[in-house]
C-alpha cells in the first residue's frame, strides 16, 4: 500500500510505500511539498490567460460554442442568428480577454438606438453571457465578466384566450373545412395543450387508446425529457377522424407521403392556419395560443396550477404561473357561491 498526497487541484504524488514511510514521516513530507506547491508559479493560471489572449470569439463559436450546441440547444439557429448578424461584426475580431462589460452595455443600448425592442437587445446579451460562461467553464476564461449583467427584463409575453364564441366558431370552420389533415392537426392542438412541434412529429407508436395516454419523446419535447399527456375524449375524437395509422408512422404525414412519397411528418400549417383563423373570424390568434386556451379550460374548471403544469409539460413552475390570475377568478366564483349575505339592505339602513 501506498501513501498519496492530493493537490486541490486533483493531481496525486505518490510520497512511497508504507514500509518506506511512517505516518509521522508521510505528514511530514506531504506538509514540505504542500508549503512547495503554494510557493511554485500558478502554471494552470497562465495557461487559462495565454489561451483566452489567442483565442478570438469567433473561434471560439466556430470551434466550440456551435458544436456544443447543436446538440445541448434546440435554438442554436437563432443563436446563430443572433451571432452572425450583430454580434460577430462587433465583438467576432477580439479576443476572449478583450471583452469587458462596458462594450457589452454599449453594445445592448445601441440595439435599441437601432430600432430593436428591449427583449431582443436581451436576447444578444444573454447568449453572449451564455457564451463567456462556457469558456470560463472550459478553463479558457478565469471568470465571466458578463456575470450578473444587467439586462433590460421587459415582459413582452402575449397571451390569447379564445373566449367561447371564438372557440365554437373556430371548431366550426375546422369540423367543416376541406383541409382535413390541417383541420385535424388543430384540434388536436386544442384537445391537448400541445406544442406544435410535438403534435407534427407525433407517432401512432407513441399512442395508446386504451390507456388514454400519448407519449412524447425526448426529442421532440422542449425540455428534452420524455412526458406523457393525458388524451381526453375530444383528443380521441379527433385521433378516431385519421386514417393514417398502418399506413405512415406519423399521425400527421405529409403530403407527400399521401402521394406515395417519403414517410416524414407535416413540417409547417401555417399558410393553411391564416386562412382558416380568418374564415373562423379569430385573426389575431396564433397556433400557441391555443396551447394557452387549453391551460385556461383547465385552470377554469377548477383544475390546480400544479396539475396544468404536469399536463402542459412545464419544467418551471414560473411559467404555469402566468395562469395564476385565471385561478384566482375561479376561487373568487366558488367563494361567491358559499357567500351569506350579512351586509344591511337600504331600507334597514335608513
């Protein structure tokens, strides 16, 4: 058996044997090499100055950022958005080391001076923060300077309910319209709460009828961990209308897939979804916001936020807090139906 020192830094020497070695004399060795350690220059220090002064930013995304990327992040498109047209003109020629919060906070209030909303200049300050955090964390970076940096936080979140006209009128158009992959698409929508991306890519694998339940893959979930959404009878109904199943693994295949081409699944309704929005007379309404007026069915029938959290997929309670105000009016309507009137009449009080 041997007797080994630990640096902080997780590099072991070995000190020998402990035939070679008594504990007393082990300490005392590993005490003379500790006090030589802390005196010896901090080459891992050096390292980590010299590479973030080489390296310039837009090695660093091409390199490494984007790679890492493409497989952590769902947006790396819009990261690379975000890079190429603002941010890599800017800040793409310096190197790490360079960067300083200062050209950072400059750089987010000519965004607005640019004509771009709060929230955008946002956006191109977080993945720069995103960014400087990873290289701080690959040891090419002592630390982030952007840490903490202040951004402008405007809640620009837009949130439509479809109110019951709008709801019965749009189901209308869709029970009727000659569209009927598309039309089936957004009532599934409308039956589950669930994201777009999630319904298209949806496979008959993933359903099952008898347990009522719909399993949706990590890969095609936001969080990218696999969540199982409950089908409630209208869900089903619209599932029963589909006569894709043994012929595409999809429920929703393409067109082409009709014709007899690839078996790949509806990749964009959009076109399809203004004009049927328009005939249901609901134009400001969006394909998400039916994800909204299923929460809103849910908390109004008296559903907990924690049960429409779990439905709709939320890893972050924050979020299904938006539906808070709506749970609030249904304890207000239940309070009002235990209410006893206690208050005088006008004539008692006159």
């Amino acid at each position: 058996m041997r007797r080994t020192l630990k640096w902080h830094t997780n590099i072991y020497k070995n000190l020998g044997t402990i035939k070679d070695l008594s504990l007393s004399q082990a300490k005392k060795q590993a005490k003379q090499l500790k006090a030589e350690h802390m005196l010896a220059p901090k080459v891992v220090e050096a390292v980590v100055v010299a590479a973030a002064e080489e390296m310039t930013l837009d090695k660093f995304m091409t390199d490494l950022y984007f790679p890492h990327a493409t497989v952590h992040k769902r947006s790396v498109k819009r990261d690379d958005q975000l890079y190429r047209i603002r941010i890599k003109p800017k800040f793409g020629d310096l190197t790490l080391s360079a960067i300083n919060r200062r050209d950072v906070q400059a750089f987010q209030n000519g965004l607005l001076k640019e004509g771009l909303s709060p929230a955008s200049a946002d956006h191109h300050v977080k993945l720069m923060r995103r960014v400087l955090n990873l290289a701080a964390q690959w040891e090419l970076l002592e630390k982030n300077p952007l840490r903490g940096i202040e951004l402008y936080m405007v809640d620009n979140q837009v949130e439509n309910y479809l109110d019951q006209d709008q709801l019965d009128r749009l189901v209308d158009v869709l029970r009727h319209d000659d569209n009927r992959m598309v039309c089936c698409i957004v009532m599934f929508l409308l039956s589950t709460g669930a994201r777009l991306n999630e319904a298209l890519t949806a496979t008959w694998k993933n359903i099952n009828i008898d347990g009522g339940t719909w399993k949706v893959d990590a890969i095609s979930s936001k969080s990218k961990k696999p969540r199982s959404i409950p089908l409630n009878d209208s869900a089903l109904w619209v599932l029963e209308q589909l006569d894709t199943k043994g012929k595409s693994a999809y429920l929703f295949p393409s067109p082409a897939k009709q014709k007899g081409g690839k078996d790949e699944p509806y990749t964009t309704i959009t076109r399809a979804w203004y004009r049927l929005r328009k005939e249901a007379k609901v134009p400001s309404v969006r394909l998400h916001d039916l994800r909204h007026s299923y929460a809103s069915l849910l908390v109004t029938a008296g559903r907990s936020l924690y049960e429409v959290q779990q439905i709709l997929g939320h890893s972050d309670p924050k979020v299904t807090m938006r539906y808070a105000h709506l749970s609030s009016k249904v304890l207000q309507e239940a309070a009002n139906a235990a209410s006893v009137i206690v208050r005088p009449t006008q004539r008692q009080t006159a």
